[in-house]
C-alpha cells in the first residue's frame, strides 16, 4: 500500500505523554498495522523486527547518511549561531555509507575494543567503588550519584577529556543532543549552538595536543591513525568526539545500568540470582534488560530507491526511523516479550545495539561498563530496594530513553 493522509493521525511523539512514559503504547499498535508516518517526527515508523532487519541489511537501498540529524540542519537563527562559532560539521562515522564508513569505523574500533577495555576495568572497579563509598543516610539515587558521574569517567577516558573538564563538557554534550532533536523549542537550540563555538575551540586545543604529543586515547587514535588506517581531519575528530563518542557513550550506557538495576529491583528473583551468582547472572540480566528497554530509541534511514517494506511504499528519498525498542518486544521473535526472563534462549537477537555494518562499535565497552556497575553495587550493598512508592519516570528525549531518577535504599 501507499500510505495516505488519514494515515498521518497515527502519530509518535516521544518528548510528551503518554509516548514519554511508555513507547510501548505505540509500538505495540504499530506493529499490527503498515508503516506509517509521524508528522511530529518527519519520518515514516518502522516498528517490526523482520522490517528493521531488512533495512540493517541492506545498507545500499536504506542509507545511513541520515542516521543522526546534522546540526546545520537547524533554522537559520541557529545556523547563524553556529557560523558564528566556526563549528564544523562533518558526517559522523554512523552517518556514513561505504566505502568512506570503513576508515573511521576501523579508527573508532581502535579506540574502544580489546586491550583498551581490559585496560579501563581497574579504573572502572575504582570509580564505582567510590561512588559507592560516597552513599549517605542509607539512601541513593542510582541516576544522579552512580550511573552518571561513573559514566562520566570512563567515557572522558576513553575519549582523552581531562577529568576536571567533565562537568563543563556535559553541559556541551547535552547541547549537542538539543541540536540534534528538531522538538526541541528553538530558543534552547540557539543557547546551545551559542555554547558550540567554545566547545570547537576547547577541542581543537585537544587535537592539537595530541598531534605533537599523542597518548592511548581516542582523539590520539582519530589524530595519528590505527589499524592500517590514516588518521582523519580534524573537523572529523570533532564531529566524532562530540557526538558518536561523547553522546552516545554517554546517554546510552547511563540508561543501560539503571534499566538493569531496575529490572533486578522489580524481580526479586532476578535480584536473588545477581547476589548469588553475579558472574553468570549479570550478563544475562544485562541482554534481557537491553531487550525490553533498548537505551537507544533507534537511528534514521533513507531509502535510494523506491522500495517496499512492511507492505508499504517508500518513494525514493523517504526517511524512516528504525524502532529498536519496539523491535525488541516483536511477539513473533521474542514470546511473552513484556515479561523478564533472564534465561530467554535468544535474548542475544536484540537490536539494542543495532546490527549489521553500523552495528555499535561501542557494544563490548558499554557491556563491560554494565557488568562492574551492577557488580560492585550488589556485592557492596546486597540488601539493596526501590524507594517506597517508587514510579519509574523518564526523560523528554527524542533519542534516548533513560529514567530520570532511581531512589533506592538498603
């Protein structure tokens, strides 16, 4: 079918109730229906798993060069802000296709697998230690005090940010994050773009940096090149410092922990398991937590040829937004898919983490991140509840579902 206007009232806004508080009310009344269209967001829903796994897999007719909005995209009051600053804007490596996408995806690869994951877990076994150690009056907030400063630390290391930067470097994250969500109102997108020019010139004194004196961090990797790649140019170490990297290492590693620790909390069973095997537990509890709560609401896609997919018609050009989170609950792949079952034998096929050749480079550090996390707060604090009267609420963002708090006591 060819969708038409009376299906534009099949709408999905997820700044605003009741899609804010649960996604799940639209994903599960999308799936039984063709692909529709969401006036409010400028692109064509794509909500079941068989549809995203034919566009994750087949890259030539679904390109990504839409994957994430370009900040220059914005009205021109925000444009001129930006100008202003001498902020560059290059594609970023999930916005590219092949054959640019290989090169920064091998660099980005280099920076954030292998050895230098097993180099981070002391670091990362220390930070959740203090943090912990900081707790008082028996009472916590996993989301202020513990995913986010610990979060904080391991991605600016990753990165190359030094750690007394970190608050200030959050506050230009997060206008990143306004620049990319076009809901955003547009007086706070020109603030933000306000802050971009002194983020460009706070990067670009790191770059310079590390190309007379390259350490083991990623902006040395993006400078100086890795894994028989050269590096690439500097406007290409900002667009992937200030977004793949410092955004999406952020946000949706944040929102990993506390789903997990959340659905622990709310399972007793799931919560007895973890304190007593947390070697095995863990990472299963992790995959089935990805799965119901992707941390990530999804990436963009544009089709270079009139397609069909789902039983609807895409023209060339059309812009879809691929779903993950309502892929993940797909009954047809994953039975019972409200439920939590840590044992479930694929939980793996998850899309938390996308698939295929934009697949997140950062999955084996954002697990690893997970599993000390969890780790070290149920062995330091196994007598560990929800807040009385506890309602998960959670943030206004166009990309990323996260809570905006999670109380907790012992």
């Amino acid at each position: 079918m060819v969708l038409g206007d009376s299906d534009t009232a099949f709408d999905f806004n997820p700044m605003v109730a009741p899609h804010r508080q649960d996604p799940h009310l639209f994903y599960r009344a999308a799936r039984e229906r063709p692909i529709a269209f969401s006036p409010s967001i400028g692109a064509y829903m794509v909500s079941r798993y068989a549809d995203i796994r034919t566009v994750l897999d087949e890259p030539d007719t679904f390109s990504s060069a839409a994957a994430v909005p370009l900040i220059y995209d914005n009205p021109p009051e925000v444009v001129a802000e930006l100008k202003a600053g001498n902020v560059p804007e290059t594609t970023a490596v999930v916005n590219e296709d092949e054959p640019g996408h290989r090169q920064m995806r091998a660099l980005f690869d280099a920076a954030v697998r292998g050895a230098r994951v097993r180099a981070l877990l002391p670091l990362m076994n220390q930070r959740a230690a203090d943090l912990i150690d900081g707790f008082t009056d028996g009472a916590a907030d996993l989301v202020s005090e513990y995913a986010i400063p610990y979060v904080q630390t391991i991605i600016s290391a990753v990165i190359g940010f030094p750690p007394e930067d970190t608050e200030q470097i959050q506050v230009w994250t997060d206008d990143v994050t306004t620049l990319w969500n076009p809901l955003a109102p547009l007086d706070d997108r020109i603030a933000s773009a306000r802050r971009m020019g002194d983020y460009t010139r706070y990067l670009q004194n790191l770059i310079d940096d590390r190309k007379a004196h390259p350490r083991d961090d990623m902006i040395s990797v993006l400078v100086h090149g890795a894994n028989g790649f050269p590096g690439v140019s500097d406007d290409y170490v900002h667009n992937i410092v200030r977004g793949a990297a410092r955004v999406a290492g952020f946000d949706t590693t944040r929102d990993a922990i506390t789903a997990t620790v959340l659905v622990a909390l709310q399972n007793p069973t799931v919560r007895a398991g973890i304190i007593a095997e947390p070697v095995r537990m863990i990472p299963k509890v992790t995959e089935e937590a990805l799965r119901r709560d992707a941390p990530h609401r999804g990436l963009f896609r544009v089709t270079t040829r009139a397609v069909e997919l789902g039983g609807t018609v895409l023209a060339q050009g059309s812009l879809v937004l691929l779903l993950f989170g309502s892929a993940n609950r797909d009954e047809t792949v994953f039975p019972d898919a409200d439920a939590v079952d840590p044992s479930r034998p694929n939980a793996h096929d998850h899309l938390a983490f996308g698939r295929g050749l934009h697949a997140c480079p950062g999955a084996p550090l954002a697990r690893a991140e997970i599993r000390v996390a969890l780790q070290t707060l149920f062995d330091r604090l196994p007598g560990l509840y929800l807040a009385e009267g506890y309602t998960p609420a959670y943030i206004a963002s166009y990309f990323f579902r996260g809570l905006e708090s999670l109380p907790v006591r012992w």
